[in-house]
C-alpha cells in the first residue's frame, strides 16, 4: 500500500553511566516547557469510591467522587472516568477529598463538590464549595468556616450536598463537627446556617483519636419534588442526622421549620436516605458510620402519605420475637431505586468481610428480596453473577485458584457504601467498593433467573498513594511502592496491571534496585501478619519476589530500604528502629552502627561499599558496606529532608529539604551547597540527560524563583525549566520523583491520591508501532522480536514501551493477532 504510514514513533534510547559534574551555580530565571501530563495506568482505581452521583435529567451524566483523588466525570463514549480537579495544586490538597457531589437537574451544566479532606487539623484548608458552570472542566470556590471530612469516617454516607428540583438556586449541604444544616439561594456562591435545623448530630465514630473525633454530623438530604412545580421552592425536605436516637428530620414549608419525623426507628445511623417518584423514603441504616465496619443493620421505608413506617430489611437485626438475629452481622450501606420501576430498589450490606459482602434486590418495594449469592451445601456458594476483572486483573490478590470456599476472589467488594441504577437504563447499574467501581449492563437478567455479568467499571481513575518510584536502567519502565495495594511492575505504562508483586503486603513504603546490577531489587512492607516478613528481595526485576527469611530483631517494618551498587548488601532502617544491613538476603542482619531511628538511607550509584544516611540535621557516611557510619562535617543542614545520590556519579548527593530548599554534594556529604533560587523541594530525582550532556536531568517538584510548580534541570541546577502547567498539579507531589534512564525529559510523579503521574515533553515520545527493536523501521527484524515473545524466548522488547508498540491491534494484549497484523502490514510495505 503506497503512502501507508505508521502515526506513532519513537527510538530506542540507552542510558549513559557516566557523567560529569556541574559544580557551579548561576541561577537563571525559570523558564517554561511544554508537557503531556497522564496516569501511569494501573486499572481499576485502587482506592474507596464513596460515591456516585448521576443527573436525573440528562442520560450519561454522572460523576464518582474518592475520598483522596478529587472527583471525577464519566465519558461515555469510552467508558472512561475523566479527572476533574487535578488542577488543584499542593496548597489545596484538601479539595481531592470530596465529601459530597451534587449535578443540576435544571442546568446539567452545572456541578457542585463540597471539598476537604479532613475535620482535624492535618490539613489546614477550611471546607471549600466548588461550583462548575462546565460539567466540572473549571471550577470556582466559596470557602465555609469550618472543614468537611471526605476521608474521615462516614464519607459514604450522603449525599450530604442536594439541589432543588424545583428551584435550583437553592442548595442545602449537611456539614460535620455540629454545624449543622445550611443553605444557599444564589446557586452555591453564598452560605447560611439554617438555625430553625434542630440537631447538627451526636453520633462520634472513636473520641480517642484525632481522626475520628468528630460529630459524622448531617448526612444527606432528599428532596420532595412533587411538593411544589418547577420554578418554586420544594416544600417537603427530608435530612438524614448521624443520631442514634432521633435521625430523620422533616420540612413541610421549604425548610423554614423542621421536626423530627414521627414514629422513626432508633438505634442505628441512616446510611443513605432516597425518596421514591411513588412517595416512599427509602432508608438504610447501620450501628456505624463506616466505611470500616458495621456489626448490625436495617432497611425501613417511610410512606411519605400516610407517615407510616415499615422495616423492611432482607435480613433484619431482630427476630420475629424481638431476639437478636445472628444472620445479621452487617449494616446496610449502598441504596438504590430504579428511576424507571420506582418499585425496584437495591441495598447493600456495608462490610461483610467474611464470605463476601452482599447486594439484595426487590422489585416490590422490599416485601421480597433477592440476593445476589446463596448457600448451597456449606461451604458452596451459589453465584447469581460472573465477574469479570479483565478491566484490573490484580483485583483478585494473586488469589483466585487458591481461595478456600466459601470465599472467592475477586471479592463482591468491601465497604460498598454506595450503589446506583442508571436513572435511563435499567440495565446499568455500579457501586464503589474499597478498591474499584463495579458495575453490569445486564441487571435485569437478575430478574430472570440469569446471571448478571460484574465487571470494573473504573477506567481512568487512578486513587493510589505512592510511597515510592524507581525508574531502573533496563528491564521495566518503572516499579511502583504503594499504599494498600503493595506496588506493581509497569511493563507498559498505559496498560492495566495484571498483578500485584507481592499480594501479601499491604502498603509498601520503600524500594531500591541496585545501579550497577539493576536486576536486583528489595522492597520493604508494613504488615500486621505475623507470618509475612516485611522485606523482599528480586533478582529479575521485580518479576518475581522472595521474602526474607529473618527480619532485625527489631524491626516493626516499614521504613527505608537501600540496596548497595553492586548487589552485595541492603540497609533497612525499619520504622522507629535502628538501621540494619544484610549480605545475605535476609538471612541474618548486623545492626548500623553510628545510625540513629529513622534515619533516611540510600546508596552510592557506582561504589558498592558506600552508603549515605540523614538524620536531624546530620549527614552519615559508610564506606564499609553500611556497617559503620559516621557523621561528617557537613553543617547547617536543615532537621528534614529526603536524599538522593546521582547514578554514574561517585559522592554526588543530592537532599530536597522541603520549605528549606535544594542542596547538593559533590564529596560523598562531607559538604552541601543551597542551591539559592530553589524556595522549596520536596523530591529530588535523576533521569537521562539532555542531548549534548552528560550530567542527568535533574526533576524537583517545589517552588523555583517565586513559581510553584514540577521543574527540570538539563545544566546541573544552574537554571530550571517549569514542565506542567494550571491543569495538572496533582495536589500532594512530596512523596517520590524520578526520571526515566532511557528517555530524556520523561519525569514520574507519586502522589498522595491520584496515583502515579507522568509526564513527557510535547511531541517528543511518539511510538512507531512494530518498531520492536527502536531503530525507527518496521521490518523482518520486528517480525522476528515478536515470534520472539509469543514463543516465550523473551519477556520484554529492547526498546521504550515495547509492548505497546507490539500491541498491533490496540487490544492491550500481545499475540498471534498482533503477529499476524504485523506480518501483514510487512507484505503491504513496497520495497
């Protein structure tokens, strides 16, 4: 085919070991570039989606909100959720814990989010409206005088934030810590308490931490649209209290009075409150606030015409006879009703650790119900469902074949404090989880005795917290340290994980591969599980893991990990515990000498016996191996900071020192020099140099000659250059940072809720596709790479996003498909 061309292109790029130093600093002024900003994809989100919200009015609209990664929209086209609020930078963190969304039935263009992640003073944003006149693409804020909690306890409860149906002006948004109800009449841009509201909520979830001390407070709100017409203030408001003995309160005039609703159940919190288009308030209720836990629950509803009250729960707390049901061992969270069968509704059990959790459906109004599994002969389980998790295969924790019945994996989900039938098709239904979005097109084959099929409806969310990044010589791109989820090998950057690398381990929180011999690698864990050791080692690059056979005598885990340039030792300085070195794996461990807890270690790239560590302000030196260290003479050093030690470089240090700046060595620490125009770094990292230098790239996020931002340096720290922009700030960006080895200008980002970001510079990483071996042709040599791969004689492509530039078809698999379009694109191309 003559003109054929192939859009994507790139060239394989190889890492150079040595550099030279740049000593000198002339700061220049900062400059910008521009940069294509994405996730590294993992799939399926990897955190709690407390919520989702969709439009009554317009099909396709709905939004999900997360409890740290800020809220997102779905595209429908692809089927994939579109970030709304990485335009918030460090400063505002706060606003990607969503406490509640609310989409305008009138003006679907509009949206609202309450932001703010924490009730307690570990952030010190107040509680933030954000008010969208786009779908959520620009925001405006109008700050509260108090703060919301959308990663404190009880963030699935909701929706705390609703609009009129009838007058859309007019918002009324349930807050924490006894403030109460309040209102606005101008479209969110102002606030008042509502004073005639007579309870603000007594329920606390623990009063012995900081971070659960709070009153859960006002819960949700539910408007009575028939009360009033279009254009009028609706007359009949329902509010939701966290209040064990009276919750449910109610206004007949527009929410100018307000009394408790007569005849309502007591003992348990209203999880969710949705009222029916056929008068009927729906309420799930729990002993908890959740999302962790909840021992006990029921389903009522109200008829909101003859106020009478009926329980209606598919397993109720209490027998017939007043005695305690122990098939109830579960609060009810999520709750639905289908917009098109007002008499179908759906609940969920809130955590059902063991076997599973549960989601019920009725279509009479919950006289009868239907679970989605059911005993058979103990320990089967019959399934109404199949699951699918082809969307986010490490779902299923490394376990699927090996999970003793009655459990399976992937699990239902856990803490499902939310699910929704789409309000236009009947057959749409998601609900969050402690991980991910599930959902089905085919709900109502529920109804027909045929199984409806469960898969990840997460696309495009990316909720983890980073602990660490490595971006190595060879092997991977890029091998993650996470929070709840351990970490994983990104063999492609834009493709879903398959697995985990060592399901066990819950949040990872350090890792290091050694330079000279990069196929080694350690990592290190928190863990509560006696029998699990919480350092591992690889020797393949991260395809593979091996715990420790021994861990210090004093080890509670955690902490910093470094492995030596030449793979021959590891220095573990555990949390709150003297730092420790092994030559063995694991096997035994000699405590540092001369090193304080929790000090920050690393090591020299190129010498084998060095090893570097920081501590309040002190600078320690190794050069036995990590055996002994002492402080050198290094002076004036901030108490805080993070280091790093350039590859290729013998005793080239850097330390970012947060508010105290950037500071660099260039004699193994025994001096540092402050770099003058850099205000604030948080992380430091390395990656290639730039064309026609030999010193690596320098990538800092922080605050550089008055500007904040993500920067590059290509000339040692003597000038840097901005590299994103007021769309992508990604809120906390103090965790890690590394540039890639093998591709200049490509800098990896961790951050503290919306996964790992990267960015490269604007048309710089085009991939040809079949280009296998990055020498900018598409040829038999390719052909010949990929029969390679599917034949299981290599695992990767000697080039940048390899596997992408083999996956032909654009299936996110590689195999005789993919072989077969190559060969026939081959046969096409005129000699």
């Amino acid at each position: 085919m003559k003109g054929k061309k192939l859009s994507i292109a790139y060239v394989f790029l190889i890492f150079a070991l040595i550099f030279t130093l740049q000593p000198a600093y002339t700061f220049a002024a900062v400059t910008q570039q521009t940069y294509n900003w994405r996730n590294v994809t993992i799939g399926g989100g990897g955190g709690f989606i407390p919520g989702i919200v969709y439009n009554t009015t317009e099909k396709g609209l709905v939004y999900a909100r997360t409890d740290m990664g800020g809220a997102y929209r779905l595209d429908t086209a692809t089927n994939t959720w579109i970030p709304l609020t990485d335009s918030f930078d460090f400063s505002e963190y706060s606003y990607y814990g969503i406490e509640s969304i609310a989409t305008d039935p009138i003006d679907t263009n509009k949206v609202y989010a309450a932001a703010g992640m924490y009730t307690n003073d570990w952030l010190p944003n107040k509680g933030t409206i954000l008010r969208s006149k786009d779908k959520g693409n620009t925001w405006e804020k109008t700050e509260l005088p108090f703060k919301f909690g959308g990663n404190n306890p009880g963030r699935s409860m909701g929706e705390r934030l609703a609009i009129d149906p009838n007058n859309n002006a007019v918002l009324y948004l349930g807050t924490r810590c006894g403030n109460g109800l309040w209102r606005s009449t101008d479209y969110g841009a102002t606030w008042s308490k509502v004073d005639s509201f007579p309870n603000p909520g007594t329920y606390i979830y623990d009063p012995n931490y900081d971070y659960s001390k709070d009153i859960i407070g006002v819960v949700w709100v539910a408007f009575d649209k028939s009360s009033s017409t279009k254009g009028t203030t609706t007359k009949n408001i329902y509010v939701g209290v966290a209040d064990k003995k009276e919750s449910i309160y109610q206004s007949t005039d527009g929410g100018k009075t307000w009394q408790a609703v007569k005849g309502q159940p007591a003992g348990y919190l209203p999880h969710h409150g949705v009222l029916s288009s056929n008068g009927f308030l729906y309420i799930t209720y729990s002993d908890s606030c959740g999302p962790y836990d909840g021992a006990k629950g029921d389903v009522w509803k109200f008829d909101t015409k003859n106020g009478t009250w009926t329980r209606i729960s598919p397993i109720p707390s209490t027998k017939s006879d007043g005695s305690d049901n122990g098939d109830n061992y579960f609060g009810y969270g999520g709750l639905t009703i289908d917009a098109q069968n007002p008499n179908t509704i759906m609940v969920t059990s809130l955590v059902s650790w063991w076997p599973d959790d549960m989601i019920w459906r009725s279509l009479d109004g919950g006289t009868t119900w239907s679970r989605i599994w059911d005993w058979g002969n103990y320990p089967e389980r019959i399934l109404k469902y199949t699951h699918d998790i082809s969307g986010a295969p490490w779902l299923d924790w490394g376990a699927a074949s090996s999970t003793p019945l009655p459990e399976v994996k992937p699990k239902l989900g856990w803490m499902i404090g939310d699910i929704e039938i789409d309000p236009f098709n009947s057959d749409k239904m998601m609900y969050g989880t402690g991980a991910t979005i599930y959902g089905t097109d085919n709900l109502t084959a529920w109804d027909k005795n045929e199984k409806i099929k469960l898969t990840v409806k997460a696309a495009g969310i990316e909720e983890t917290a980073v602990q660490g990044l490595i971006s190595p010589p060879s092997g991977a791109s890029l091998i993650s340290s996470l929070g709840d989820i351990c970490g994983f090998r990104h063999e492609s950057l834009d493709t879903v994980c398959s697995k985990m690398m060592i399901p066990v381990y819950g949040t990872t929180t350090s890792l290091d591969y050694a330079e000279l011999s990069p196929g080694f690698m350690t990592i290190a864990a928190k863990s509560e599980t006696n029998d699990v050791r919480r350092i591992s080692f690889s020797y393949d690059g991260g395809k593979n893991w091996f715990q420790a056979s021994n861990e210090p005598s004093n080890s509670v885990g955690g902490g910093v990990v470094a492995a030596s340039a030449d793979a021959t030792s590891v220095v573990w300085a555990p949390e709150n515990s003297v730092p420790s070195v092994t030559t063995n794996n694991g096997s035994s461990w000699t405590a540092c000498t001369g090193l304080p807890s929790n000090t920050f270690v690393v090591s020299d790239r190129v010498n084998g016996k060095k090893y570097y560590g920081f501590s309040n302000g002190s600078f320690y030196r190794s050069t036995d191996g990590g055996v002994k260290f002492t402080v050198t003479s290094a002076a004036g050093l901030p108490a805080n900071a993070k280091i790093k030690a350039v590859p290729g470089v013998e005793g080239d240090i850097w330390l970012a020192a947060r508010e105290d700046g950037l500071w660099h060595s260039t004699d193994g620490g025994t001096a540092f020099t402050r770099l003058n125009g850099v205000e604030t770094a948080y992380v430091v990292g390395f990656g290639k140099a730039a064309p026609g230098k030999s010193y690596p790239a320098i990538y800092i996020t922080g605050k550089v000659e008055g500007v904040t931002g993500f920067f590059r340096s290509d000339d040692g720290g003597a000038s840097f250059i901005k590299i994103n922009d007021s769309k992508h700030n990604y809120g906390a960006v103090d965790s890690a940072i590394t540039g890639d080895p093998r591709v200049y200008g490509r800098v990896y980002i961790g951050t503290n809720g919306r996964g790992i970001v990267y960015g490269d510079i604007a048309g710089s990483t085009e991939i040809l596709q079949g280009d296998l071996n990055g020498d900018k042709a598409v040829d038999a040599l390719d052909l010949a790479l990929m029969k390679s791969y599917l034949l299981g004689k290599i695992v990767d492509f000697p080039v940048v996003d390899g596997l992408k530039a083999a996956d032909m078809n654009k299936d996110n698999s590689i195999d005789s498909l993919d072989y077969a379009a190559l060969k026939i694109y081959l046969l096409q191309v005129p000699n």
